[in-house]
C-alpha cells in the first residue's frame, strides 16, 4: 500500500495532467479529442479513487 505522502503526491500529478490538457485544449481553443476526454475522464476516476484512500489512510492515523 501507498503512503500517504505518496497518494498525495500522485493526486498532484494527475492534477496537473489534467490541467496541462486543459490548458492545451483552452489555448489552442478547440473541443477535447476523444482521447483527451477518455484520459480526463481516467484521471478524474483516479482522483476519486485516491481521494477515497487518503481520507481513509487519514482517520487510520488518527485512531494509532
């Protein structure tokens, strides 16, 4: 399992993937790719994922 510090870390990756698309996408004043949406769509799964585990990695340092 992922330390805490790790999720976090992989959480502000994927935070700044996803802005970096965006950006791209706004700058370049276009609609998302297919590609793009499947991987903002990805990333956004991630971060609910990690989200999820970091709350619960949280309340499990709490209670030690």
């Amino acid at each position: 399992m992922k330390t805490l510090q790790e999720m976090r870390d992989e959480q502000g990756r994927l935070v700044e993937e996803r802005n970096s698309i965006l950006n791209t996408i706004q700058a370049e004043q276009r609609k998302a790719t297919d590609d793009e949406n499947k991987r903002l769509a990805e990333i956004a799964h991630k971060r609910a994922v990690l989200e999820s585990d970091i709350q619960l990695a949280e309340e499990r340092n709490k209670v030690q």
